[in-house]
C-alpha cells in the first residue's frame, strides 16, 4: 500500500500499531493508553480517530498484509530511528508524517504513548532502521566529581593514598605459589604499617588519627591492589588491633596498639572455631583462672575446639583468644586474652601447635591457619578486661551483670569488621564492573551488514541491563556504607544495638551482591574474563569467603530479622491495647491501598519513578513480612512448641525479612543522602541511579508482590520496562559513573580495561 494511502495524521501513529501488534500481544493497557492518546488528539479528524480505533479491536487484529504495508511505509520512507533522541520513537513516527517535524515541538500524545507503556529502543529498534552514534561515553558529567562526592570528607586521605599506592611494591602480579604469595603480601602490609596507614583507626597516641571511616576507605582501596593485601591488613590492624583497643584497656593500650600498628607485633584474631563454626556464644576454648599462680590457662579441650581459619597464623606473634572464662568454677562467658604463640626466634612456643590451611580457592596470599592450645599459661594482665576483670582478690567483676548483654556487648565493639568486610566486596564488584565496563566499550560484535563496523557490545542493551543496575547498585551501597560506618563511629551512642542489626543485614546483602556482580561481569566479559591477567578470576576467588567470614550472611540475616523483630515485639508490648490498634490500623492502611486496582496497576513514570513509591514498596514488604513473621511465631508458640523451636519453622521466613530490612534500609539511607546534593545536574543523576536500584529490587522481588496483590501484571511488566529503559538511558554515561569509582589507573592492570 503506497504511503499517499493514509493521512499525515494516520501515518504518524503507524510505528506504534506496528509494535504493539508485532508480538500478537496487545494488552489491556495498551489498548487503554492508546486509545486515550487518540481520543485527546485534537490534531487527528474524526475519520482518522476512528480508523485508528478500530486498529485497536483485539477480536479483529490487522491482517498479515496490513502489517506488511506499515512496515514498507516505515522502511521505504529513509527515515530513520535516532537512538539517543530523548523520545526516539515520537521524534521517528513524527519525521515520518512530516519531514520537517523534527525541528517541531513532538505531539504530546505520541510522548503520552511512549512514556506510559515503557517502550523504549531496545524493544522495537530490530523492527526499524536505527541511526546509531557510537560514542563511547558522553562528556556530560564529569568522573572527578562523582568521585568526589563519593569520597565525602575523606578526599585529601584518600587522594594522598592513591598516590601513595603507585609504588612498585604493590604492582600486582600473578602468584601460584602461596609461600612466595604470602612473603609479598606481608611485606606490602609491614610497609603499609610503617607509613601509619594501618593505625589510623587508633588513637594520635599509638600512631593514628582516631578515624574509623579513613581507616575503612583505606581497607576498600586495597582491593583494588590485591584482595589478599586488604584481608591481612585487615587481620593485623582492625581485628588483632582492633580488639586490643576495643576490648582491652588503657594498660594493653599503652604496651600493644602502637607497636601493632606500626606491625613490629604481629598478631592474629582467634575467634572461629572448627566444630563451632559462628556460634561464638558455644566456644569451647577455657581460660580458666588459677588463683594460686595469678595465670589464666588457656585450653583446647577436644579436637574439633581448635580456632579455624586464622589469618595471619603463621607469622603472628600473638593471638586475641576468644575463649571461656572460668573463675573460680564459674563460666563467666567468653572473653578475648592475648596469647602469645611465638618467641623473637619466631618458633611456636610450648602447648600451641599451628597447622597451614593450605590452598584456598582465594587470597592465598593470606596465611590461614589452626591453632590447638594444650595448658598454655599466660598473666592475668593479658585479660582484655574493658568488659570483665579479674580483680587481684582473683574475683571476677563487670559492670554489666547479665551475661547476656556482656556477650553482645563485647561483640557489638568489633562490628566495624563487618562493614570493612562489606566494604571490601563491594571494592571487588567497583573493580570487576570497571574492568567489564571497559572491555565492552571496547570489544564489537556482530552487525547486520559486513560492510559496517561492528557494534560496541555495550550498545547491546541485554549487555547494558547485564551491568547498569549493578552500577547503580554500586553507588546505593557505597553511600549506605559511608553513612553505615558514621553511625558506628558515632561513640555518643552508647547502645549499639540498633547498628548491629543494621550491620548484619548490609553485610549480607552487599556481599551477596558483590559475588553476583562479579560472576556477570566474568561472563560479561567472555573468554578474556576467563584469563587470570584480566584479574575477574582472582576477584572471584577472593571475595566468594567474603560472604562466610566475619559472620555468615545466613546467620546475619537471621539475626538482622530476629532485631526488626524485637523491635516489633517492643511496639506490641509497650503500650497494651493501643499499639495493638495502631499495628492493625497499619496494617490494614496497606491493604487497602495496594488492593486497589488504580493503584497496583499504575504505570506511569511520574509515579513509577517517584522515592515515595519505592519507599512505600519496601516498607510494606519489611512491615508485612515482621507481621505475618510474628503471627506464625505466635502461633507456634500458643500450640506449646518451644520458643527455640518455633523459631527454627520460620528460619527461610527469617531470611527473607532479612533481606526485605537490609534492601530497605539502603534506600532510605541512599535517598537522604541524594538530598543533599547541592549541584542540580548531579542531584538528578544520583536520583536516576537510586531509582534504577529501586525498580531492579522490585522487579527482582516480583513474584512476593505480585502474590500479595501489591502489584499487577501490568505494573510488574511497567517496572521490567522501566529497568531496560533506564540502563539504556544511562548507556552515554556509563564509562564516566564507572570512573567515578576512582579506581587508580595504576590499579587497573587488566588488559582489556585498557
């Protein structure tokens, strides 16, 4: 059918009937968004509106003919689909009904269409002849200020420590030997000690700066050098460290902490044990208290008590003990007691015996080991007694008298591990994502002409929903990590309850997070992510444990759902009655607005990418998962079953609250963050990366809202869309938001980051 067949008016929706009714799957909200778009039309006379109309009909598709034709109509009029217009699909079906249309203002019913059911390019661009600019990445912001705001008050450290990184020393290489591998490294960390660096969480008195949040930027970086000069960095300096100056007292302060950040004393952080696994409260290392010799006696009593998994093994001098503390007959609960292990010789000392873990499927240049007990004696100074002393009447004597609340105090101290330890994943996901990044702004593959160039694969937009959400990720949690260390470090906060929970949940999910991005990535990347010089591989193999030490994610989880729990049980409790209303009231408010259709089937941008949807979204999935949680314990409970017990029942429940919290928590703390962003341009940038963070969660999570009636069908296919069309969006920016992880260029030695 030749093209003077239709109206100018007829013509310019022609491109959107050709996809809508490509894929024979015309929706009910297709047919309600066009045809509103139609009817408002005043540009289109009533013949036009109603043969548009009744192209609409369902019962009575177009013809295979007719479908044809508008494709000859589209193919034969040498117009052409411009893939960065911001409406590339008006701007194309304006263009061909008028020539001159592009230089107009586009027909705000066609944008209505465009917006309102997602579709975007890389739906329909293989239906079209497409105009492709391949620019690697767009100049429209720049990577120093992204990296900028990421850095925060931290800039001039971190900067003077990028600087500081580009010595030959920490030039990486690729080490299949574990004694030549653990010789470096400990080299790398000695010189790291040496120049202040490891100390800077302590005190100006022992060599530091008195700054936890320099420290945990300082531990991220080294990820970017090796993942096992970060974790043996952070074995000396934040654990055995750590705990000297967290748990011990000024005494063990004055004699260890300088001499442990300067790393004249090596030292190890005993916790885990073989056949106890994170059960720290179940330890069965004693260290039991002989009143006649004013020593403690350190035992391993069985053979699976042994401590597992010790970096820094074999070349500590001493060891922070977790054990048992036995006084006078009496099981105080488990305390830390410094141990030595070595004489200056460096040879094992009487009663301890240490084996090599050997082989690990990563950081191999960190020398894991375990270490037995057998009587070994040590003063009774060495009790890092800022929770629970010996007295010299050889009494024992705390402050806080319920054990239990020592325990989780004592343990609440050392949390700041746990957000190093997520901080350093999320170190190896910002370096596999820059290396993927790269590789696909350089690599071309495939085109449908031999005689064109191949296209960039990061033109690709399954490549770009590969990576761009993971990105946003990246930035989500980077900001909540900040803000998650400020809170700890906050020392005015006695109570750091509230924080462990946040803790726990964050680690999980962020270092989850990370091993997935970083499996893409390697994917992303082929053979070449394959390739040991690439670097993906060893990042693999080094932050896969990341997941399973410093606590489980499966037991954190667990005890991140177990705080919103209490949490919840305080309110229900605290005042009778009443709260009891007001949790049904809320209860009940949610229902009623995500059981309404005009609600759960909403889909336009405006509300699609509005904070409070994504807000409302992830409240209600925590409040509803605490609710339903605590109703089956309850009745679990009613019916007799043990507390212990019931809770075992609801343990994938647990889990999944877990996960709802933590995701939860990320972006609240990543919007409040956003507002404060003073330049305009960059605010909306962050804005768009939070909202794809948002979309991609939901998206993920959608088949819990769909069952709960939170959202429909056609809002869970709007949310897809809206990932796909976001990460195209980003696509022109992708390589500077990659920069703005400020990676050194001396770090990135992978070859196809190059």
């Amino acid at each position: 059918m030749p093209t003077t067949d239709y109206s100018i008016g007829i013509l310019q929706y022609i491109p959107f009937f050709y996809i809508i009714w490509s894929d024979d799957l015309l929706s009910a909200s297709e047919i309600s968004v066009v045809t509103r778009a139609i009817e408002d039309d005043n540009s289109l006379n009533e013949g036009e509106k109603q043969q548009l109309l009744l192209w609409l009909k369902r019962d009575f598709p177009p013809s295979n003919e007719e479908m044809k034709s508008w494709q000859r109509i589209i193919s034969n009029s040498d117009v052409k689909l411009v893939e960065n217009d911001t409406y590339p699909l008006t701007s194309l079906s304006q263009r061909l009904g008028n020539s001159n249309a592009h230089q107009q203002e586009l027909n705000d019913y066609l944008k209505h269409i465009e917006i309102n059911l997602g579709i975007q390019p890389n739906h329909y661009n293989h239906l079209f002849d497409v105009e492709v600019i391949h620019e690697k990445s767009s100049d429209q912001y720049s990577s120093t200020i992204l990296d900028g705001i990421l850095m925060g008050s931290h800039k001039s450290i971190v900067t003077d420590f990028r600087k500081f990184l580009d010595q030959s020393i920490f030039d990486w290489s690729i080490q299949r030997d574990k004694e030549k591998f653990r010789a470096k490294i400990l080299k790398q960390v000695k010189f790291l000690g040496e120049n202040g660096y490891g100390a800077m969480a302590y005190d100006e008195e022992y060599g530091g700066i008195g700054d936890m949040p320099a420290y945990a930027a300082i531990f991220e970086h080294l990820m970017f050098v090796d993942g096992s000069l970060a974790i043996k960095f952070g074995v000396q300096f934040g654990l055995f460290g750590g705990s000297i100056q967290k748990l011990g007292t000024k005494k063990h302060h004055d004699k260890y902490l300088a001499e442990t950040g300067k790393t004249k004393l090596l030292g190890c952080f005993a916790m885990t044990e073989t056949g106890h696994g994170s059960n720290v409260r179940g330890i069965k290392t004693t260290a039991t208290y002989d009143k006649t010799s004013d020593l403690i006696v350190i035992h391993t009593p069985g053979k699976n008590d042994n401590k597992e998994y010790i970096g820094n093994a074999l070349h500590s001098k001493m060891a922070s003990v977790f054990a048992q503390l036995i006084v006078d007959g009496k099981n105080e609960g488990v305390h830390a007691v410094l141990v030595p292990l070595r004489d200056e010789n460096h040879n094992v000392l009487k009663g301890i015996t240490v084996e090599d873990n050997g082989y690990k499927l990563g950081l191999n240049g960190v020398d894991n080991g375990k270490i037995w007990f057998d009587q070994v004696k040590v003063p009774r100074t060495n009790l890092l007694d800022k929770y629970g002393e010996i007295r010299d009447d050889g009494t024992y004597f705390s402050a806080i008298k319920n054990s239990n609340k020592r325990f989780f105090t004592m343990l609440g101290t050392l949390v700041g591990g746990r957000i190093c330890v997520a901080k350093g994943a999320l170190g190896g996901a910002k370096m596999a994502l820059t290396i993927a990044v790269k590789h696909a702004l350089n690599r071309r593959q495939f085109n449908d002409s031999i005689k064109i160039q191949e296209d960039l694969i990061m033109d690709y937009p399954t490549h770009q929903v590969r990576l761009t959400p993971k990105v946003a990720s990246v930035y989500v949690y980077h900001i909540t990590l900040v803000e998650l260390m400020k809170r700890y470090s906050d020392n005015s906060k006695f109570d750091k309850r509230e924080i462990e929970t946040q803790v726990a949940g964050l680690k999980s999910i962020i270092t989850w997070f990370a091993n997935d991005a970083i499996q893409e990535c390697r994917e992303a990347c082929g053979g070449k992510g394959y390739l040991l010089e690439n670097r993906i591989a060893d990042l693999k193999g080094d932050v896969d444990i990341f997941t399973t030490f410093e606590g489980d994610n499966n037991v954190l989880l667990q005890l991140a759902a177990k705080g919103v729990l209490s949490d919840f049980k305080a309110e229900f409790n605290s005042a009778g009655f009443t709260s009891v209303l007001k949790l049904l009231r809320s209860q009940l408010a949610d229902k009623l607005s995500t059981i309404n259709p005009a609600y759960s089937n909403k889909v336009d941008k405006d509300h699609l990418y509005n904070p409070k949807f994504h807000k409302h979204a992830f409240s209600y999935r925590t409040r509803r998962l605490t609710y339903t949680l605590a109703m089956r314990i309850r009745n679990y409970i009613k019916k007799g079953i043990p507390s212990y017990q019931a809770f075992l029942k609801v343990q994938t429940h647990l889990l999944v609250l877990g996960k709802a919290y933590s995701v939860e928590l990320a972006y609240e703390m990543y919007s409040e963050f956003c507002l404060t962003i003073s330049n305009k341009e960059y605010k909306t940038l962050f804005e768009k990366l939070g909202t794809l963070y948002a979309l991609n969660q939901i998206h993920t999570d959608a088949s819990w809202y769909l069952e709960q009636g939170y959202i429909g069908g056609t809002k869970s296919k709007a949310i897809r869309q809206r990932v796909e069309r976001l990460s195209t969006e980003l696509r022109p920016h992708i390589e500077v938001l990659v920069d703005g992880f400020g990676i050194p260029e001396h770090c990135l030695t992978a070859p196809i980051a190059k």
